[in-house]
C-alpha cells in the first residue's frame, strides 16, 4: 500500500519529537545511573563516599550529552 503524503510527515514529526525527549533525560538519566553506580561501589567496598562522586560524574555526563546532542541538533538545522 503506497504512503500518503501526510505519513513521511507524521514520522518526521516523530523523529524530532523523540530527539528532543532525549534532551529532556539527559541530566536526570545520567545523575541517576552516576548515583547507582557510585551507590553500588559504596556497597561493594564498604564505604560511604562514592555514590556522591557517581553522582558528580553522573552530572557531568548529563550535562555532555546534552551539549553534545544540541550541537549536533543544531547543525543539522543549519544544514537544512
């Protein structure tokens, strides 16, 4: 069945929409997986440090991705 003119549209919109959800998880996924981990250590090696800096790398982390994935958003607008 062929494509309607309306549905390369509607996937297009898709896309752009799931690109900028990423943007929306990107600090709050990297604080929590920081956290877990560090948390993880913690219990591993019986300390009570670690999860704090799990949760400063998880941050900058987020906080990368995030620049990272706006940079490449933005070029791909200019390019348009």
């Amino acid at each position: 069945m062929p494509e309607t003119p309306e549905e390369p549209r509607k996937k297009k919109a898709l896309v752009e929409g799931l690109k900028y959800t990423h943007i929306a998880f990107a600090i709050p996924g990297g604080v929590i997986a920081g956290w877990l981990l560090g948390a993880l250590l913690d219990h591993w090696l019986g300390t009570k440090y670690l999860y704090l800096v799990g949760l400063g790398l998880g941050v900058i982390a987020g906080f990368y991705d995030l620049i990272r994935s706006v940079i490449r958003m933005n070029r791909e607008t200019d390019g348009k």
